[in-house]
C-alpha cells in the first residue's frame, strides 16, 4: 500500500501490518459478494477465498479476530482452498502458515 492510497486486495493480505479496519471491509464486502453467487461459481469461489484471506491476515498479522467463525470452522475452507491450483503462491503461503497455526492449538 503506498501513500496515495492506491493497493490491491493481494498488498491488503500480504502487509505486514494491514490496517485492521480495510480487513473488517474487505471481508465484508467478500461476504457480501461470495453470498450473492452460488456455490460452484468462480465469482463465489473467488469471494469466498478473498474473505478467508482477510479474516487470516488479521488474525496472523494483529492477533484478531474479525469474524465469529473458530478454527473448527475455518479449516474446512482453508483445506478446501488450498486445494485449488488457481489460488496463486503468496496467498496460498498466508492459508499454509494460517493452517498450521490452527493445527497447533
């Protein structure tokens, strides 16, 4: 994220330190977007993906959580994301080192 306030969505879940509140809006928005798809789409796919995304980094980069679901219920959709190939190599390294902090507590 540089100054003039330009980012992606992959600079949001990579930061070091992402701002807490842009996590609470993306995984809302994500939310939002992966409810109105069914299932089997890539549009839901993606989403879907996207929120799991910001709910992890907040949780690895600031200790929080921003949603209501355990780790009993995030698991299955890490497991289920990481299966996909599309899911690029840095986002796939935030859900790897996410599942391992689950499976250790």
């Amino acid at each position: 994220m540089d100054q003039s306030g330009n980012a992606t969505f992959g600079e949001l879940f990579l930061h070091a330190k992402p701002p807490i509140g842009l996590l609470k809006l993306a995984k809302d928005f994500f939310k939002r977007t992966a409810k109105r798809h069914s299932k089997d789409s890539a549009e839901h796919q993606v989403a879907y993906v996207c929120y799991l995304l910001s709910v992890i980094a907040a949780r690895l980069r600031h200790g929080k959580q921003i949603s209501t679901l355990g780790d009993s219920e995030l698991l299955p959709g890490l497991d289920w994301a990481l299966q996909h190939a599309w899911v690029e190599k840095p986002m796939r390294k935030v859900l790897m080192d996410a599942r391992k902090g689950f499976t250790n507590t």
